[in-house]
C-alpha cells in the first residue's frame, strides 16, 4: 500500500490556547468525588490516638505559636504531606487551579478564546468561539499579542502572553499582506472528545477520541450513528495521545461495541476483585482496529483492552502507557483536590497492564520529516502515519 503523508497537526500534539492539564495527570477516575457521606464513621476516627494527636499539635500551633498563621494553608500542607508519605505516582494533591484545570478537561470545556495554534499559525479555531465571532481564521499568523510582537517567539511563549491577561486578548495577525486586530474576551467553550469522518473513496470510519469527559458516551453513541447513516462498514478507533478520564465513561463507551455479557474490566482493592460486565442491549458488528501509542494510558488503555479482549478488535501502533490504577477524588472546602489510588484494573483476560503497557497486535511506528536546516535543533515538519495506513490496509481486506 503506497504510503500516505498525513497532516503533522492531525497526529501530534499541537499547542491549545488553555490551561489544560497535559500528560498522564487524567488517569482513571471515579466519576463520584468521594465526600462525607461515604459511610465514614467519624466518632470512631475521633478517638484514634493518631489523629488525637494531630488535632492536639494543630491546636497548639493555632493557639501558641509566637506568630499568627494561616490554617488553611497548614492544613493544604498537612494534607498534601499525606500524599507525599504514600510516594506513589497517581497519588497527588492538585490546589484550587489544578484542580479547576483538570476538571474542565473532564467536563469538556475551558477557559479561552477558542484557537489552536503551531508556532505563529492559527490552525484551528473552535466553533462559536471569541475567536471564531471576531473573524480569526484559520491561517492567519499572530504578529502581536497584547502589544508584544511575537515574531521571534515559540509557541509555548506566545500561549504564556495570552494566558497573562486572559480574560481580555488583543491579537495583531497577518493575512496574507494585510494586518488585522482582533480584541477577544475569554470564554468557557465546550471542547468536543470526539472527531470523526469517513475515510475518502471508503467505508471505513474514523473516530478520534481525545479525552474521557462526562459526555464521552453520548457523543461516540452519536458519532456512531452518524457514521453508520453514512454507509460505513468497518472502523479506525483512534486512541493516540488519550491520558484517560472518567472510569464510568470507558465503561459506557466499550458497552456501546460489546455484547451484553462480555467483561469490560475488573476492580481489584482492599475488599477483593469485582468484575464488570456489559449490561447494554447495543452492540456493534463491524470489523474495529484500534490505534494506540505511548501516550494511550488508563481509561483510553480500559476501552483498547475491551475492544481487544471481548470485541476482537485488532490493535496498531505502539505499546501502550500502562496506567492500571484508578483513582477517587476528594474535593476540598478550599478548591483543591486529593487525588488518591484505590484499585487495580485488570483486563477482560484477567491481566495488569499497570508498568507493562497493552502491546498491539501489530507494533508500528511513525516516520518523521525533518527541516534539519539547524542541525542542532532539528524541527518536525511532517509525519507520515504509517499507523493510520496499516490500519486501513487491515480493513481493506
């Protein structure tokens, strides 16, 4: 099959005017927050000498230290010192803007002006936006934001300006020959999870999913109907660069695909090992491919290894993250989050995938073009996406 160059800003990742956490901080999480009503006997907490204890150092320090302190923030770093002890990885405390900022990413929105950018280029500018409502096109190149040129400025440094005074943004862009000025008002826009299309002169569709938010679910079940009303006849799942989301919405999203019966996954904790099977009537028939990478990890790994394991769908790409842990939230009267491990996942196959990663059935990089003019600081130009190609050669057959 002749090799096809795909659009760099289509397969990596490309900088977003937001504030949105990146990296593998989403995880797998309960989509609850764990809170008082948990069941927590709190008369039986009060007589632990353990924390009698803490509540007799807290109270002298509050009383008798020879200068006034701020009891919130002794207690953020009481609390955020327990998270330290645990030492494991997914165990963390996020403050008020963390923890603002990972919940918007879960609940599919931000706080913006609604345009993606590479480098100086506008290359997206999301629908209903401030952005899209004053004229900025996708094309268009910032000169200047907020009276600072930005025309020896990366990327991550014109986002710095424009994240300085969010709520107001003036832009200065060129189109073509002709400079124009926009003045945007940040929002908070909703942010789709899901892209898809039909893959051209075919009956194979493709669905990106980016995040598991709250929506998740609903939007793939839309996505799928809209793509089967088209004539699709088999699928490319896309699950590159996915760090995960809400554990109830992988739940629900591979129940969309599976047949009532089939695990999903199971939970194992303290209490013992739980599995949970497909409960829906919907199911799907039609040839699936998944595409993964290194980035794929926790909830994006659940739906590749129940897609894989009780659908048959067929894998490509790289070897996955391996994020087998899930997490609860505690929110807190401050703003701020615990974030803190309470299970293992296994796949359907009864597997850990936690430190090992899901290893594809076809295991295929990408091929990278370079503009080496700065040898010292070669620049990815292009990417030839040999993943997507077999993908389809897979479902050419």
């Amino acid at each position: 099959m002749e090799k096809k160059g795909y659009s760099l800003v289509h397969v990596i990742i490309i900088i977003v005017v937001t504030s949105i956490i990146s990296g593998i901080t989403t995880g797998v999480i309960f989509t609850k927050s764990t809170t008082n009503d948990r069941g927590i006997n709190y008369s039986k907490l009060i007589v632990d000498e353990n924390v009698q204890e803490f509540l007799d150092i807290y109270s002298e320090i509050v009383s008798e230290y020879y200068e006034d302190v701020n009891k919130n923030e002794m207690i953020e770093k009481a609390i955020d010192g327990m998270m330290e002890y645990l030492d494991e990885t997914y165990t963390t405390y996020l403050d008020q803007n963390e923890a603002d900022v990972l919940m918007d990413q879960l609940n599919g929105t931000y706080e913006g002006v609604g345009i993606t950018i590479k480098e100086r280029k506008v290359i997206n500018v999301l629908k209903d936006s401030p952005a899209e409502k004053s004229g900025v096109l996708s094309g268009d190149v910032i000169t200047e934001v907020n009276g600072v040129s930005v025309v020896d400025k990366t990327g991550d440094e014109i986002v710095a300006l424009i994240k300085e005074n969010s709520q107001n943004v003036s832009l200065e862009v060129l189109r073509g020959d002709e400079a124009l000025f926009f003045n945007l008002v940040s929002e908070t826009l909703n942010v789709p999870s899901v892209s898809y299309n039909v893959v051209e002169n075919t009956r194979i569709g493709n669905l990106k999913i980016s995040v598991f938010s709250n929506s998740l679910s609903e939007e793939v079940k839309h996505a799928i109907n809209k793509l089967l009303e088209s004539g699709i006849e088999k699928l490319i799942i896309d699950l590159r660069g996915n760090t995960g989301g809400y554990l109830e919405q992988a739940y629900k999203t591979a129940s969309l695909f599976t047949s009532k019966g089939k695990v999903i996954y199971s939970l194992s904790a303290k209490t013992g090992t739980e599995t949970y099977t497909d409960k829906d009537d919907s199911s799907q028939k039609i040839p699936i491919v998944v595409l993964v990478n290194k980035s794929t990890a926790s909830a994006a790994e659940i739906l590749a290894a129940a897609l894989k394991d009780s659908y048959g769908a067929k894998l490509v790409g790289t070897i996955t993250y391996g994020k087998g842990k899930v997490q609860h939230t505690h929110s807190l009267s401050d703003g701020g989050l615990v974030k803190y491990t309470s299970s293992k996942w296994l796949r359907p196959n009864g597997t850990c995938i936690d430190g090992v990663g899901i290893k594809p059935d076809y295991t295929i990089d990408n091929e990278y073009i370079y503009d080496e003019t700065d040898p010292d600081n070669p620049i990815i130009i292009d990417v030839i996406d040999k993943q997507m190609s077999k993908a389809l050669e897979l479902l050419s057959y």
